[in-house]
C-alpha cells in the first residue's frame, strides 16, 4: 500500500469521526453510542424532511456515510498527491 492510499483511508476515518462528533457534542450519551446515535438522527431527519417509508430512510443515512466515507478519502488521496509532486 502506497502513502496516498494511507493519507486517503487517515483522512476519510478522520471525516467519518468529524461527522459523528459533529451530529452528537451537544448530546448526553457516550461515547460509543456516538455512531449509532448519529445514523439514527440521520435516518430520522431524512425520514421527516421526505416522507419515504422507514427501511428507505435507514438505507439512505447508510448511503449519506459510505459517500462521506469515499468523499474523504478521495479528497486526501488527491491533497497528498498534489502536495507530494511540490516537494
């Protein structure tokens, strides 16, 4: 495995981190109920703003995170390679 493979799956788990503890500072659970709460609220917003029916909502905030997921990592494989061809 290359380094812009590692800067990209650093990048896309820090992504991931980010959302979960952006949707979940301000609760009062812990910590590792973070990433179920944050896929529930997900799934319950895009479920209230749509009307679609429960199991499409849940498959949804699934799809809403493996696209965050894949977004970062191609956003710090391609920073890395940008940064790397100055240097």
């Amino acid at each position: 495995m290359n380094n812009r493979k590692i800067a990209g799956i650093i990048t896309a788990v820090v992504g991931i981190f980010a959302i979960i503890v952006f949707f979940n500072i301000g609760m009062n659970t812990p910590i590792l109920s973070w990433p179920l709460e944050a896929s529930l609220g997900v799934a319950f917003t895009i479920g209230w703003l749509t009307s679609v029916p429960t199991w499409l909502a849940y498959v949804l905030a699934t799809l809403v995170f493996i696209l965050i997921i894949v977004g970062c990592y191609k956003f710090g494989s391609k920073v890395y390679g940008w940064v790397t061809r100055r240097g």
